[in-house]
C-alpha cells in the first residue's frame, strides 16, 4: 500500500497520551532511586486507569485469508525498486530466488510466530523490546523511522523521472538536469507535506491511488512482455544469468532486493483486525509471499527483455520499458497516459509514506525519549505537523546535499543507506528466533529445530544484505565518497539513537518527574465559607 513497507496507524489513544501533562504522567509513578542514583519509574494501577481499558474500544475483526493476502502483495510488492535491481542483467533472478527462501520464508515465520507470542497491536519495536530491552527496542524502532527520511527523497527522483515522459517524446533528458530535478522534488516534497499537515494524506484516496496505480503498471508491463515474448522471442541467454567479471554492483543489488521484500510486520500492526488469526495468518503470508515473488521475478525478467541491462534507467526503466514495447506492437499512444497514471501513483505513496513516517515515534514510544513539541498535533486538522515539519526539513536537505552528484547516483546514494537503517529491525526479528530455538522454547507456533534454522537463515541474510549494501552500485562514481556516506550516515543515525535514549530521554524524564511531583506537593487551596 505503501510502496514496499507498511506504516502503522495512530489511534486516537496515542492522541491523547501526548496531550498530557508532565503532572498527569507524574500522578501515575511510583518512584524508585537505589545505590547507582538510578530511578525507576512503576506504573501505579487505579481505578480509573482499569475502567479506561475496560471501556476502551475494540477492533472488528473483518479481515479473511484473502484480504490479507491482497494486503500483502501491495506492501511487499515494490516496483519502484526493480529498475535498480535489474540493471545488474539476469543474475539478479537468482538473487531474488535465493533471497525470497532465505529471508523472505524466514521474515514470514518471524511475524507468525513473533504476532503469536505479542498478539494484537505491536510491531518490530515491540518484539525487540520485549526480548532485547528497551534500548533495543527504541534503537529498532528509530531505524524503522529514521530510514524512510531517506526513502521518500527516492520516491522524489523516481517521481522526476517518470514524469517527464508526459511531456512527449524529446523531454526524458530532463530527468537528468539537476536544476530541474531538484526544484521538482523540493515542490512535490512541500506539497505533500501541507496536504498530510491538512488531514488529505491520511485519506484512503492518496493510498489506493499509490495501490491502484502500481498494481495498473505491473499489469501493462507483464501483459505487454507477455505480448513481445509471444510473437518476438525472449532474446536472454544463458550467460547473463551468470555472475559478471564486475560482481560489486550485483552484491549492492542483495540488499536493496532483502529491501524491497519487507513489509510482511504489517501484520503485527492489523492483528487486531484479523478473524481468527492464528489459522488466516499462515496461509497468507505464504500466498502473499509467493504472488510476491512472482511479480517481482516476472517484472525484472521483462525490463531485461525489454530493454537490457545496458539501457537501463534506475528511474525510468519501467516507461521506458512500457513505451519500447507499445511501440512494438503498435500501441505507442500509451506511453504518456501511463507515464500520468504512474507519475500519480508515485506521488500517492510518496504521500502515504509521508503519513505514516509521521506517527511511527508515537506509535512505537520514541515520543517518549524525543523533544515534545515533536508530538504536537494540529488544533485543527488533528495532524502531527510539527514532525511533518521536521521530516520535510531533514527528507529536503538530503535531496540538496546529494544534488552535487549524478541524479542517479543521487538516487542510489539515498536508497542503499535506507536499506541498512531498514533491516536493522529485522536483525532483532531473526535474533528472537535464535534466542527460542537455542533454548528450545516452544511455547509459541513453531517447534525449536525450525524456529533456530529460521532465525540463522533470516539473520546471516539480512547481514549480508547490511553488509553487501556498501559495495558501490555500477551508478557510483567516487567509491571514497559513498564509504564515507555510507559509513558516516550509519554511525550518524545509530549514534543520535544513543544520545536521545541515554541522555536526552533520561533528562527529559527527570524533569518531568521533578515537575509532577511539585504540582503534587502543591497545598490545596480550601475555599472558605463566610
């Protein structure tokens, strides 16, 4: 739904814990300081407090097999990324096949078994939490935050890309002038900012036309290599599924491949909303995962038809393909209703991205170690802008600071450190299942011997996938400067991690310890009766 990777919601709960004050906080903790000048915060239960959650609301479960299915082949199925992937000619293919059996059948056992033992609302911060601690847990939740702050630039440079081929034949050379490219990402950035601070991006609409619109281009694209192959021939040989004498492009590909299988922790988020989840869960993670699979393979096997690896645009590869092929058979004229129909569906999920990146600190408790005024919420549209606001300013400055480059490489630069800030939670996923297996803690779905073999298969790939990111994509042209991006850029993310949950968030919870007791030390005043 989301191009690649659900967001979470915020419920109106979340709303309202962000609206209290530092008294009302201070009112529920019992506090505890001991030799090491520590203090711990106990919640204290009230009767308010269990009549809350008695009366709160309840999600209907109307979700079946088949609405999950269809709700996972959106969220994993990420067409924005294969242009990239395939521009690294058929070995790629394996690289999809060896990814789907070894991190994407692992992923799928990860969220069974994860959503089994913490059902209902929750997610990879949640799972870390609870098995790794609460640093863990804030670490894997800022990663799964802070990484889309580097997506949403793509989605940008993608959205160039593609748009220019409705202005006709003669203007795709646009997409590479960097005036143009900037100004045009800076534009459609600010503009979805103010349409999420006015409640429009949160809206079915902008969603389903980023759904509608992918699912749109996959069908045209396969139908149409299905047509070329039928009455042209598929001219791919037998070498170019083989490893090229230039293999550390292919390696960068590994991890933006692991990258764009992702998102089956939405089920996490909907459990509430899922009949009988234990028996509907399984089977539609593995139909999910296997349309999944086939439309990512079926659709970088037709770009290689299509065009070749050679010719490959990593931002227009799929009009290029589409407006190759019409042509070929005779339908040219569908090349700039297409490229309309994707440029808005780029923008929808760039929209929706923008939406849900909003809410995930709050959702997953970030808020708690982070400024306040982050969790500000419009008094009219009931939007967090003020972390809206942020992500604007944070998502611009990196489309201007990797405009000194190449479009492309822009492009590249900006999704393989995304990828490493994005598999980062699933480390801890695949770690829980290692942690069971190895104690043989079969409490959950799964026995032992399968939750250890998953958990191995599923960590040792998302590794690599961390890893075999930092070798240069071919788009690359200065090896020194993107280690230093890359390196610089982790180490940036994880070490402002730290210093919000070791420092930041232990000041800020002092203090408002330290207020809320004050207001509670506070005498009454007692109104006197004359």
């Amino acid at each position: 739904m989301w191009g690649g990777r659900p967001r979470p919601p915020v419920s109106e709960s979340c709303k309202t814990d962000r609206e209290g004050t530092a008294s009302s906080r201070a009112e529920n903790l019992l506090l505890e300081i001991d030799g090491t000048d520590e203090i711990r915060a106990l919640p204290i239960r009230n009767e308010n407090t269990l009549s809350t959650d008695s009366n709160s609301p309840h999600l209907k479960r109307v979700l079946g097999r088949w609405d999950l299915v269809l709700l996972f082949v959106v969220a994993v199925f990420n067409l924005n990324v294969v242009p990239s992937i395939a521009a690294n000619g058929g070995v790629t293919i394996w690289l999809w096949i060896i990814s789907i059996l070894l991190f994407f059948w692992p992923q799928g056992i990860a969220v069974i078994e994860l959503s089994h033992r913490y059902p209902g609302e929750g997610g990879v911060y949640l799972w870390a939490k609870e098995e790794f601690g609460d640093f863990h847990g804030f670490l894997s939740g800022w990663c799964y935050w802070t990484n889309q702050m580097l997506y949403v630039p793509t989605v940008m440079l993608y959205f160039v890309g593609v748009s220019v081929f409705v202005f006709g034949a003669g203007h795709q050379s646009l997409a590479d002038n960097k005036l143009f490219a900037v100004a045009t990402s800076l534009s459609l950035l600010a503009l979805l900012t103010v349409l999420n601070i006015a409640g429009l991006g949160v809206g079915k609409w902008i969603n389903n036309a980023g759904a509608i619109g992918t699912g749109v281009a996959a069908a045209v694209l396969i139908g149409l290599g299905i047509a070329i192959s039928l009455k042209f021939g598929a001219h791919l040989s037998a070498r170019e599924f083989s490893m090229p004498a230039d293999y550390r492009s292919v390696l960068n590909s590994f991890g933006v491949i692991c990258f764009g299988l992702v998102g089956l922790e939405l089920a996490s988020v909907m459990g509430d909303e899922i009949r009988d989840p234990a028996r509907t869960l399984p089977g539609a993670v593995a139909w999910g995962g296997i349309i999944s699979g086939v439309l990512y393979i079926a659709t970088t096997l037709i770009l290689l038809i299509a065009i070749g690896k050679n010719d490959i645009s990593i931002l227009q590869g799929i009009v290029q393909a589409v407006s190759g092929m019409a042509q070929r058979v005779g339908i040219a004229w569908i090349g700039i209703p297409f490229a309309l129909m994707l440029s808005v569906a780029i923008a929808g999920i760039g929209s929706a991205w923008m939406g849900g990146a909003a809410r995930i600190p709050f959702v997953a408790g970030l808020d708690s170690y982070m400024p306040s005024w982050m969790g500000k919420i419009h008094p009219r549209y009931a939007t967090p802008y003020a972390a809206l606001i942020v992500q604007f300013i944070v998502s611009a400055a990196l489309v201007v600071i990797n405009f000194g480059f190449h479009v492309q490489e822009a492009f590249q630069r900006l999704l393989s450190l995304a990828v490493v800030l994005q598999l980062v939670p699933f480390l801890y996923m695949f770690a829980a299942l290692i942690k069971y297996g190895w104690k043989a803690d079969a409490s959950g779905r799964y026995g032992h011997r399968k939750l250890l073999i998953s958990g191995i298969c599923g960590f040792i790939t998302t590794a690599l996938g961390i890893g075999l990111v930092f070798f240069p994509a071919q788009q690359i042209t200065s090896l020194l400067s993107y280690e230093i991006w890359m390196v610089g850029g982790t180490a940036f993310f994880i070490a402002l991690a730290a210093f919000f949950f070791f420092v930041y968030g232990r000041k800020k919870l002092r203090h408002e310890i330290r207020v809320g007791t004050a207001l509670q030390a506070r005498p009454v005043e007692r109104s006197s009766t004359t």
